[in-house]
C-alpha cells in the first residue's frame, strides 16, 4: 500500500494538502485542491475488503442532490507509487461535528429540533431515491453556521460491512435511519448515546466515543428526567421511538413530521453564556483615577515642587511670591548685602518690622552676617539700590530659599542672599506675525481689485462665446442653414448584453431530466451542477431520441459563443435559437463534443431570446452514460 504525502497530485488533478481527521478504521483522509476547477476538495482513501463496496455506495450518493448531504464529486483508484489505491473525492467537511459541538455545551432542546429536522429532511430526500445512510452517529453530522450537513451517506454503512440484517428491506432501513435520529436528538440534549453501540472495530480507535444512554426497568431514562422543562414534543418522541411502542416512527419523513416546525439552526447562541465568544472588546480602566486629590498608592513617589519661573528682572511683590523676602542676587555683584524692608507710612526706621525682616533674611555660608536695617529716605523717593530690597513689610513665615541657578561660562556666582533683578532675557529670531499679516492684506486688495475690474467690464470681447460650427461654415454670419433631417444620421443605442432569465431540461418523450436541480447550470457556482439520467448506452438505449436544457433570457439579446462547464466528456451537442416547444426547429448554430470546459461558437451573431441545448449523444461522467452540467455562460 502506498503511502500519500503533502503534495503528492492524483490523477494529474488532485493535489494533496495535509491530513484530515475521520473516524473510519479503514480509511485515510485529506484535505486536497482541484487544479482544474480550483477548488478544495476531500480526499478519502478506502482500503480492506469492503473497499468495492464503499466505492459503489458513493456512486449511489453522487446521485442524491440535497445541499444538506455532502456531496461526491469523484470515486476511482490510482497508483501512488506502489499499489492501486481506491479514493472517493467528496466536498471538504466544514464547520464543527455534533460530537464537538456537545463538548461545549448541551444544546438546548429548540436547537436540537433544528439540527435533528434538517439532517431528517436530507435523509428523506435521499431515501426517496433509494439511499440510506445506515450508520448514523454524531460525527456524521457537521453544523457550519446555519447549515447542516450530513456526512458520509451509503459510504460508512459499507465501510462498516452492513449490508444484510435490517439493510434487507428498504422500510427496515428507513426505520433505522428513523431511530438514529432520535438517538441524535437525545444525545444533543444529555451528550449521552441511546442508539446501538458505537464500540465497533469499524471506527477507529481514537476516535471520539459518547457515552451511552442511561437504563432503567422501562429502557432507555426518558428525557424529562434528566433535562428540566424540557419540550414535550421531544421528549415525546424519544419515548415512542426507544419503547417499540406501533407509533414509533418508521422512515425520517416521520421524524421531520414530528419536530415540524423548527427555526433557523443558530447552534453558538444556544451554547452556556461563559463558552460563548465575547463580542465585546476589553473594558481597560485606571486605578488612579479611584484615588482621591493628595492621595497615593503605595510605593508612589512625592509629587514634584512646582516649577518657579525665572526672573523676569522685575520686583517681585508680596502678595505673588507668599511673603519670601529672601532670594538670590544676580551673578556679579561684588559683596552679599543684607535685605532691607520699605516699612509702611508712619513706621520709624529701624522699627521691629525691619528688624524683623532683617532677621529672616537667609545667610550663606561664608557671607558676612547681616547688618542692621538702615534708615530709610522719605516715603516717595526711592533709594539708590531700590532694586535689591523688597516691597512692602516683611511676612511673619519665612520660606526656604531658592538655590541659585548654575554658573554661566564658568564663573563664579556670589549670593548677596537677598532679592535681585535681573535683565529680562532678550528674544532672539524674527516674529512672524507681522509678516503673515502682510501677506494677507496684499491678498485681500489683489481680490478686491479683480472684483470690481470685473465688475465694471461685464461685457468683455473675450468671454464672447465662439461660433457655432454652422456658423463657421457659413462664413460667420450667423445664418444657420436648416438640416435635412432625412440626412442625420440615427442615434446609436447601446448594445443588449446576454442575461440569463431561466433554464429549464427538456425530456419530451419521458418525464423529466431532474427539475429540482435546472437553476443550478447558472447559478454561478461551478461546483453544483443539472445533471440527467444516467442510460444504458449513450445513444438513450432507444428509448429517447435526445434531450434537452432551454436558456431563456431577460431581453432578446445577440449572441456569438456559449461555453460550457461539465464534468463530463464525450457526446453530442448542437445549439439552436428556438424556444421550448420546438426544441428541436430551425437550424444548427454549433455543435460539438463535451469537455471540462465545451466552447461554441455560434456560425453567426444570433439574436433571440431563447436558445436550446439538443444532446443527441450522452457524454461519460464517472464512467457511466449521463451529463453533469455546471455552468453556462453566453457571450
């Protein structure tokens, strides 16, 4: 047996991707991408003895179309390198498994409804046409979103070697694929198992198992006495179904009868609140906007002092600077000199309020000891170092005094310890203010000047409108010649495009070529398809003369080419622009054989607003005699 490996390509077509995860025992399976079509596919590889079989249940399959089943695209065998191998190509498996979808949560009972009603639904569509699935389990069942998917129809039943006991009869199957169902809906809603056991050599061994149902002296433990307020209409059914009671529900169409009606599968919003993904971003917030003004954590630093603002070489008043009457003397001055107060009107020199300021004025270390307040001159005149005392009496607190800042250029600064004034910094550069607003004025006159030139020129030769090319012709005279209208030439309208309104298959001589599936050949997805019959030879075994697929469009419409995408090769085709009653009237536009993709090219431009597709001669797709038709597209 040969072994696969990512990249490897099958059939010149598929090439491999990586491993996927299944729960056969005697399967292999990957996630591929068609190279033809460009599309991901699942690959399955069947090996043991019931590989033939498993091929010839996937054949069964391909033929159910439901968009709930998990459609088969391809079934073959191939030589990796050292053996033939049998494959089936299969849709990829999306979403999540019922099995997953419990390790989450149970699911609530109007959801299970959902699920369950849609897989019966698709079940009965196949058994219909004759097929069963016979191996029903949760991972069988996939949800994506709103969809539900069935996996694996007639397939794992062979892979399992049911092919006698209750597969002899078609009720017994439908009966059993009724039973399954129920089994599905009890599993959702307790994640346990009432159907028979799924401990078979057929499934892999690390495969996911569930538990199985609880029992009681009356069988399986109904569902109310383990779900509260649970839906009757289950819990009713689950009874039936596990009591062997005459009304237990014989085929899934019972089952989709039972649980009618059923809202929209929404399985995520069903799940407990804390598995549920947020859809709210996190909320970030601050501690310290909880802490009070003055307040701090621990391990806070102290705020910074506030920031004193350079001298601006005025006299600092007392009532801005709290009543500090110390400060620091400008770099330069020769000697310290100790702060002397102003005393208010009628205050004697050398009064305790400037003895008082004489003592609360800072001494550096090193500077010579403050002297004694000296008199004053007379209130009004000011004295000749008015700049280093203060204005105004001394406060009754002192304050610390403020460091002098570094030294300039490397000389040294002598502290007089008491107030200064220094030089207000000069601003250096260009202000731009006065030249913006030039600017402006210059632009506002320029505008006001071209307005009223304006104004008062209304009528300038230079906005005269040119003549007119009849004019022109006529040598400017202004005389129109008049027109022949028999000599104009007509508007041309614009050119219709082909679009398609409705397709419909065309069996005149038998009872139809599956209607269900006509809007598929343009829906505008090359991976579904209207496909026929499939005959006993390509010429319809005698029995028909030919069949059919009419292209309606919105609007007659002129048509050169019509291209084709099938899955299948060979056969006869011919084109013609007719309409459904006569398919087969007026003459042949093009023809041709089938391929991947089948191009005609009509023999002349043909407007209408109907063409009909006439197969004369069925095609081979998967080896047998029918036609798969994925797209049309009209150029």
């Amino acid at each position: 047996m040969s072994t696969p490996h990512p990249g490897t390509v099958m059939v010149d077509r598929y090439r491999l991707v990586q491993p996927a995860a299944t729960d056969l025992a005697a399967a292999e399976a990957w996630e591929a991408h068609d190279q033809i079509l460009d599309r991901p596919v699942r690959v399955t590889f069947i090996d043991g003895p019931y590989a033939s079989a498993a091929l010839d249940a996937a054949r069964r399959a391909a033929l159910v179309a439901d968009p709930r089943l998990s459609r088969v695209l391809d079934v073959g065998s191939t030589d990796l390198g050292t053996g033939q191998r049998s494959y089936i190509i299969s849709e990829p498996y999306r979403g999540s498994s019922l099995t997953e979808v419990v390790s989450s949560g149970l699911v609530d009972a109007q959801q299970a409804r959902a699920v369950v009603g849609e897989a019966a639904a698709a079940l009965e569509a196949a058994g219909q046409r004759g097929v069963h699935h016979l191996a029903l389990r949760p991972e069988a069942v996939r949800v994506d979103g709103h969809r539900v998917v069935v996996t694996g129809l007639g397939i794992d039943a062979a892979l399992a070697g049911v092919d006698g006991g209750r597969t002899t009869v078609g009720a017994d199957a439908a009966a059993a694929d009724a039973r399954d169902l129920v089994a599905l809906a009890y599993y959702a809603l307790t994640a346990r198992w009432p159907g028979d056991s799924l401990e078979e050599p057929w499934i892999a061994t690390d495969a996911v198992r569930p538990l199985p149902a609880q029992t009681d002296a009356n069988g399986v433990v109904p569902v109310s006495a383990l779900v509260p307020h649970v839906d009757p209409d289950l819990d009713a059914l689950v009874r039936r179904t596990f009591a062997a009671t005459p009304d237990a529900p014989s085929a899934p169409g019972d089952v989709v009868a039972a649980l009618a009606p059923w809202g929209e599968v929404s399985v995520v919003a069903s799940l407990p609140q804390f598995v549920q993904p947020s859809t709210e971003p996190p909320v970030r917030s601050s501690v310290l906007g909880a802490v009070g003004n003055g307040a701090g954590l621990p391990g806070t630093p102290p705020p910074a002092p506030p920031v004193r603002r350079p001298s601006t070489g005025r006299i600092a008043r007392a009532a801005a600077v709290g009543g500090a009457v110390g400060g620091a003397a400008p770099a330069g001055q020769a000697a310290a000199q100790s702060t002397q107060a102003i005393p208010p009107v009628g205050t004697p020199a050398g009064g305790p309020a400037a003895q008082q300021t004489a003592a609360m004025a800072p001494v550096q270390q090193g500077a010579p000891a403050p002297q004694p307040a000296q008199p004053t001159q007379a209130y009004g005149a000011p004295p000749a170092d008015y700049a280093t005392q203060a204005y105004g009496a001394a406060p009754q607190t002192a304050h610390a005094p403020v460091p002098p800042p570094p030294p300039v250029g490397g000389e040294p600064r002598t502290d007089t310890g008491g107030f200064a004034s220094t030089p207000a910094p000069k601003r250096r550069g260009v202000n731009p203010t006065p030249i913006v607003l030039g600017l402006v004025v210059v632009l506002v006159l320029a505008g006001a000047l071209w307005a009223v030139s304006r104004a008062m020129s209304p009528f300038d030769a230079t906005v005269a409108e040119s003549p007119s090319p009849t004019q022109a012709a006529n040598g400017g005279t202004g005389a129109e010649q008049p027109s022949d209208d028999a000599s104009e030439e007509p508007t041309e309208t614009p050119e219709a495009r082909p679009v398609i309104k409705s397709g419909d298959q065309l069996d005149p001589e038998g009872d139809g070529q599956h209607p269900e599936a006509v809007d598929l050949a343009y829906d505008g997805d090359p991976s579904t398809f209207w496909y026929t019959m499939y005959f006993n030879s390509p010429d319809f075994a005698g029995l028909r003369s030919g069949l059919g697929y009419v292209i309606e469009l919105e609007k007659p419409a002129p048509v050169t080419s019509i291209t084709l995408n099938t899955n299948s090769s060979g056969g006869h085709v011919e084109v013609r622009a007719t309409s459904r009653d006569k398919p087969t009237d007026g003459p042949v536009l093009a023809e041709g054989s089938f391929s991947s993709e089948t191009k005609l090219d009509l023999s002349e431009e043909t407007v209408a607003d109907s063409f009909v597709l006439w197969i004369t001669e069925l095609p081979q797709t998967n080896g047998k005699n029918y036609l798969e038709l994925n797209e049309i597209v009209l150029s």
